[in-house]
C-alpha cells in the first residue's frame, strides 16, 4: 500500500464525506437502521451520531482502512455503541448467513470493486425480513454531466481510492436481487454536479 493511500486518502475521504450537505444525507437515512447492523464502509464512524440507540443493539463496522478504523473505534466507545471493527472488503463477509437486520452503505458502494459479489454478500448475511438502507453519488441523469463523469472517472479512480463517478447504484442494487422498497434522487445544493447527484432509499432482498 502506497504512502498516498494509507495517510493521505483516509483524510481526504474523511474531509469529503463530511460536508455539510453530505451529512445531511446521513441524517435522512442512518436512524432507520434497526437491530444487528452491519455498516459497510464504517470509516470513521461519521454515521454514529444518527443511530437510533433505543432501536440499534450492535453494530459491525467494515472497512479496508486499519487508519479510518481506529477513528470509528474511539467513536463507538465515546457513544458506548456494541461495535465490532472487521478490517477487510466486502467481498467475504465473515457473518453467518441471515445473521444482521440492516445493513447500511453510506458514500462506498462508488467504490468497491466486486460490486455484484460484494452486494450477493450483503443480502447473504441479511434475514429474509431486514433491509439495505443506501445512500450513494453516482451517474447524473443529465446527458452532459454523466458524459463528463464517465471520462474523468478513470483519473478520479486513481486519486480517489477507486471512487467511479458514473456508477448507476440504485440498479446495481436491483441486479443484486434487492427490491428497491424506497427511493430518493437529487443533486445537492453546495455540491459540484460530477460527485453531487445523490441517491438514497431501502430495499429488501427477494
């Protein structure tokens, strides 16, 4: 792992993830979760606050930095959240099948590379009752700026942690054998068009 990745992009993904719009997001999305949750792409812990302790009863939190995890650590014991740290990709998620009742992503789904296996994973580990709640940038409806995020997203992968720009997630959820159950789309007020056009919602698996 390059000096780049391991200091530099933590920050910066940390930085950019905690916008004032950004963070408004997480508050529309992250009291939903329920129960046992798995958080995919736990960072920092920026999504702690708007948990619902009253409805939350433990938290697994993955991610592939050891350096934004030990943020999300120090977080979980200054809110006393039962968190379990599992410091690896979504690819094989060391949970038993049917074992969590939400699973969060919040501003990573642009990011991992197995998407469709990584996504299999989580609605493997899902009860047949709980849900994917989502909050994700990706590909603008507007023909002009999705063209601009489909040729910079090869260059804003490499400075970005692998982030792609022109990902359609909402159908990416769907081809992953969830039922999207809600959905909300728009471009962020305050936010560059190529990163700012946001969806959020639920799904369940089917």
């Amino acid at each position: 792992m390059s000096l780049y990745s391991r200091f530099v992009l933590p920050r910066l993904v940390n930085a950019s993830c905690s916008t004032k719009p950004v963070m408004k997001q997480r508050e529309k999305i992250v009291p939903l979760a329920r129960g046992r949750v798995l958080e995919i792409g736990v960072g920092g812990g920026l999504n702690f606050p708007y948990l619902d302790s009253a409805e939350v009863d433990c938290v697994f939190g993955l991610d592939t930095s050891a350096e934004l995890m030990e943020g999300a650590c120090a977080k979980s014991e200054q809110m006393d959240i039962e968190f379990t740290p599992l410091i690896l990709d979504a690819a094989q998620i060391p949970l038993d099948d049917g074992d969590v009742d939400t699973v969060l992503v919040t501003y990573t789904l642009c990011s991992i590379d197995a998407l469709q296996s990584a996504l299999s994973e989580m609605r493997r580990v899902l009860k047949p009752q709980g849900q994917l709640l989502f909050c994700e940038h990706g590909a603008a409806p507007d023909r002009s700026v999705n063209q601009w995020q489909k040729r910079l997203t090869p260059i804003w992968r490499r400075v970005g942690g692998g982030c792609r720009l022109d990902r359609d997630l909402p159908l990416e959820i769907q081809n992953a054998g969830f039922r999207l159950t809600s959905l909300e789309q728009m471009y962020l007020p305050g936010t560059a068009r190529l990163v700012g056009y946001n969806s959020w919602g639920a799904a369940i698996p089917h």
